[in-house]
C-alpha cells in the first residue's frame, strides 16, 4: 500500500509539478551534490553530468529517456507509484527503467520507504549511462522472469546489495554507487564512514542469503572490485548454481541499529 498518487503525464508525456514540489526536488538534488565527490563513484557522479541534471526543476522523462536511448539504449517509463514484480522484470528485460512520476513530501524528504522520482532519477539512471550496468540490470530482468518463485525471495537480495545498495572499491577509495544509497544524504555519509556496518568483498552465495529491510540504513553492504565483476555473475550458470545453494542453506542473522 501508498499513501501517494502517481502523476499524470500530457500527451507528451511530460508532468506538471507544482513550485513546492520542484523545490523538494531543488532540496534533495543540491544536498545530494555537495558530497558527491567524496562518496559516489565516477559512474555516478558522469551520468549525473550526461543527463543534464539540474537543481531547478524536476526532470522530465521523455528528456531522460532521450539521453539514455542515445547512450545505452535504454529509456524511461512513468509508472503507477508501486507495480508487481512481474511488470517490474518485463520492464527491465526490456531495457526500460520505471518511474514513478510522485516526489515525497517535505516531511519524509529524509527518509522514504517507497522509491519516489528522486530515488529512480537520480539514484538509479546516472548509473543507467554505464554500459556495463545497463547490461546487468537488462539480464537481471530476464533472469529474473524465468526464475521459480521459490528463488525469487533471494533473487531480490541480489538486486537489492548491489543496484540499490551496493559499494565499490575504487583508486580513489570505498565509493558508493547504489541507488537506495545515493538518493540518501544519511544513507550516503553512513555507508563509508559510519563505523557500525559491515562491509564485505562481494560474494554471491552469501548476498543470496542475507536479507535485508526497507525501514533501516543497512547493517551489511557487499563491495565489488569492478562492475564488470556484477555482470559474470549471470554468465553461464554460475547465479542459478548459487540460488540452488541457497535454498538449501539458511539465513544469515542480520545486523542494524536500533
């Protein structure tokens, strides 16, 4: 369930937000800005820059769709504010990204518990410019449409410690380049510095048995060494060889602060 509506979008698929709406936009994108460099990967921080994103307004999705196409051949689409795991895949092996067209209310504009057009445009289509990236997300979808449902629980985990939640080690030190990071001044700062959460080399066995919830800055991140590393994992049957694993092993106990 939501509290919040979806917009609608005109004929050109374009959405009229209100000035108190482009100013939560203006809010959350100048705060995310100032600590960019310290936190975000490269990746990030180039396709910010490649899909003009500014503070001024929100962005339109036919405008992001544009620059994606040219780039990776994928593009946007606006969505209801949640959709069912189903539409959520075929959209992604399709090379389509949804959007929700709402923006959060200035009194959650620090913590939201459902992904508003600030979390899917700035978190997650920057990253969408990255060609390796593009690829993965594209072969999750597909993967994930042919996937038993008895695997889909931990198919989720891998989707979620890495595009939503993910770390990666660069020259230039521990970057984060999750969306469910980088959508959140909190959760950015936290995910480097803080010193309570764990954080491991990438393994796929273990993400695959490590849940996780939605109402608390992560206890665990997993840290790649290379994106190209998150792509091998759906070659040849290297991920179903691991998810068969997985549901015969238990979970392993989470960590959060309370």
């Amino acid at each position: 369930m939501t509290k919040y509506t979806a917009k609608p979008t005109d004929a050109q698929g374009f959405v009229h937000y209100t000035p108190a709406e482009n100013h939560t936009w203006q809010t959350l994108f100048n705060r995310q800005m100032t600590i960019m460099k310290e936190y975000a990967c490269q990746a990030h921080i180039d396709g910010v820059d490649k899909l003009y994103l500014k503070a001024n307004a929100i962005p339109q999705i036919p405008d992001i769709s544009k620059h994606l196409m040219a780039a990776t051949s994928w593009q946007a689409q606006a969505v209801e504010a949640l959709i069912s795991d189903q539409d959520f895949f075929t959209l992604l092996s399709q090379r389509i990204f949804p959007v929700a067209t709402f923006i959060r209310v200035p009194e959650e504009v620090d913590y939201l518990p459902e992904p508003d057009i600030f979390h899917e445009v700035f978190g997650h289509c920057p990253m969408l410019m990255h060609t390796t990236i593009a690829d993965f997300i594209e072969a999750y979808g597909r993967y994930a449409l042919q996937a038993p449902a008895d695997q889909l629980k931990r198919l989720s985990r891998l989707f979620w410690f890495t595009i939503e939640f993910g770390l990666i080690q660069t020259p230039k030190g521990l970057r984060a380049y999750g969306g469910g990071i980088l959508s959140s001044y909190k959760e950015t700062i936290y995910s480097i510095d803080d010193t309570f959460p764990q954080r491991k080399p990438f393994n796929l066995l273990e993400v695959l048995c490590t849940d996780f919830r939605i109402d608390k800055m992560q206890g665990i991140y997993f840290v790649l060494h290379s994106f190209e590393q998150l792509f091998e994992l759906l070659q040849g049957n290297t991920l179903q060889r691991a998810l068969e694993q997985a549901c015969a092993l238990s979970d392993l106990p989470m960590r959060y602060k309370e």
